[in-house]
C-alpha cells in the first residue's frame, strides 16, 4: 500500500521534474507505475462484509419426512458453488451448480438480519418447486435477472429426463409463479445438446424481452413476454455464454465459448425481428476469460474471470480499455466471484477462497454510484 504522505511526495517530484523538462514526452517505468498506482487508489471502491460462511446450510423443512432425511445426510456443504446472482428489495437470489448432494438449486438469502450469524439457504421459491427429475419443478437453475417490475426470471436447464424452461416468479405477490416457458425443440434442441446460461432483460414500451445464451448452438434466443414465444437469431459460427446490455437498449455484449478472451456485440434490433441472422462485431480482448459480466446504467461493464481473483470494468462508451476494479487475496476456486447490482447503486458480490472442506464464502456490498438497468 502507498502512503499518502509518499503519493503527495512524489507528486510534487513529478511536478518539479515536469518543470525541469518540459520537452520531454516519456514518463519512467518507475514513475508510471506509481501513477497508475495512484490511479487505482483514487478509483478504489470501498466493499463491506455483510457475511461470512465457513460451512453453508440449508433452511430445512419440518417434519419427519424421510426424503428430507436422506438429504441432509447427502448434503456436503462444500459442494456448494454460487453461480448466479440477482437482487431485489431486501432479498438476494443464488443459483447453484446441481451437484449429487445438493438438494435445491435455486436460493435465496436476506440481504441484512438481526443477527450476525450468517443466514442459511433458503430454496426459493419453496422445497415444493425442487424435486429431482420431476418436469414441473425446477432442475438446474442457471442465469437469472429481476426486472423494473419485481419479477425473478429464471433459466432452468433441466435434467435428463426434463427439457429446458424459463421461470418467471412474481416477487409481489408472494413469489408466485407467473409463468413457466417451455422451450420448443426447435429453438433449445434435446436431441443434440443444449446449454443455456445467461439472460439479459429488455423492457420495451410495451413488453419484456429476454435474450439467453445456448452454449452449444450458433445463436441468441429471445423471449417475449407478451406473446409468450422464442425464436432464435443466427450467429454463423459463433456460440455464446455470457452477456449484457447496454443501457441505451441498442447493443448486447457478449463472450464466447469457456476461456474466450475477445468481447463481441450485436445490434439488439436485429435480435426483435423473429428471427435470421444478426451481424457480429469485435469489440476488443480482454486479459483473461471472463464467466460473468454486467452494465449499470453509467455504462460501466463488469467482468469476473476464470480462475483469477479480480473484477476488471470498462465504460462502454469509450474505447476499450480493460481497468482493474477490485480485487481478492485468497482464493481458490475456478469462479471465485460474481455480483448484481441493485436498483439503489450497490453492488453486491461474493468471494469464494479456500479448497474442498476449507472453502470459506463472503457476501459483500459497496455503493458504487450507478444501479441495475
């Protein structure tokens, strides 16, 4: 760490050796690495810890059912892997990788208690919903988003017997289940495979659209609301995992296949046509693979990388250029962060650290002065 009686001591070297040589156009190794350190520090985004597990848990339901039984003696709490992330009022939404022990794949959690004990999972929207290979409750919860009107969308992926879904729940009015959209074969394929795993959320003058990911196919799925149809639009040669819209509506941002460095976009109203192609444009690399992105309403992208402990940000409306955001000094997991922003301009982030039976996960928060779209 620089001090800042050092930063202000070198500050006034720098002026006076700016004003001894003001014909000179390169800065030192040494000098620049202070500046950009000083950078940092100027932009450093203050986070605090609203939790700490060393071990999760579940809500467990009452009772002598002896299926609950069963799996809470299957349950391994190391197993637990936060993949995706959304807020909404005072609740936050996980969803976790479907492993054999772990009994519910979607969760939610208070985002404050009266407590400091850090809270236990609770499935979302109740154990009612989360039952394995059964087609009318959820299997493997994937990307999620809330809306500007209080509803959790949700992908579901499925199992082996049961096709892939999009849940839409009504946060006001109990958590209900507004709606579950099964995908046509034709546009999420169960003979070959299919993959989905992010979802961006578009609310037009009179409608919500979705757009979503299928990893293992060469285009973007749009859901609308409205209508309750998906279509698909080609992308040759191209398949995606993650993205994020701008805040203007006119462009979706995207990654590629697992470890893909460059950073694509497309034209969103290529993608409200029913259908046919949309054209791809290169929009720079970055230094690692990113797993997670999202924008604020200030144009800043966030990205999380693979097996680093770092989020870098980039604002969209400038040339690319990767910054360092935040940072973490122990982890050990291949996806050790993700984050959401809420509608009052905190974003909200987990840390994973630690291997196997030592993983240790945080809940944090910091105001970082723009919100969710």
């Amino acid at each position: 760490m620089v001090s800042k009686t050092l930063l202000k001591s070198h500050n006034e070297k720098r002026s006076r050796t700016r004003s001894a040589h003001t014909g000179s156009k390169k800065m030192s190794p040494f000098f620049a690495a202070i500046f950009l350190l000083g950078l940092c520090l100027a932009n450093a985004v203050n986070f605090k810890t609203v939790y700490q597990w060393d071990k999760f848990d579940y809500v467990w339901p009452t009772g002598g059912d002896i299926s609950i039984g069963q799996m809470k003696q299957n349950f391994k709490p190391e197993d637990v892997d936060l993949q995706y992330m959304a807020v909404f009022g005072e609740r936050l939404f996980l969803s976790l990788r479907i492993k054999s022990g772990i009994p519910a794949t979607l969760v939610s959690l208070p985002t404050s208690g009266m407590s400091t004990a850090p809270p236990k999972l609770a499935p979302f929207p109740s154990w009612d919903l989360h039952k394995l290979d059964k087609c009318d409750t959820i299997q493997r919860a994937y990307g999620m988003e809330v809306d500007a009107d209080g509803r959790l969308w949700v992908l579901d992926n499925g199992s082996g017997n049961c096709n892939s879904k999009l849940w839409i729940f009504d946060l006001l009015n109990n958590d209900t289940t507004e709606r579950v959209h099964k995908f046509p074969d034709i546009i999420v394929s169960y003979s070959t495979a299919a993959w989905m795993h992010d979802i961006a959320l578009d609310k037009t003058s009179d409608d919500y659209l979705a757009y979503i990911t299928d990893s293992f196919s060469e285009h973007i799925i749009v859901y609308s609301r409205k209508t309750d149809k998906s279509w698909s639009v080609e992308t040759p040669e191209r398949k995606w995992q993650y993205l994020a819209l701008s805040p203007n509506r006119e462009s979706l941002y995207l990654i590629g296949s697992i470890g893909s460095k460059e950073l694509y976009s497309v034209s969103v109203p290529e993608l409200k046509n029913g259908g046919g192609r949309a054209a791809v444009k290169f929009i720079g690399e970055f230094s690692r693979g990113p797993f997670r992105m999202l924008i604020d309403n200030a144009n800043i992208l966030y990205a999380a990388f693979y097996g680093q402990n770092y989020i870098s940000k980039w604002n969209i409306s400038q040339p690319f250029r990767e910054q360092r955001f935040h940072e973490i000094e122990d982890y050990g997991a291949d996806r050790p962060l993700t984050f959401a922003l809420d509608t009052n301009g905190t974003l909200w982030m987990t840390e994973r650290s630690g291997f196997y039976s030592e993983k240790r996960h945080k809940l944090l928060k910091a105001a970082v002065g723009a919100r969710s779209q």
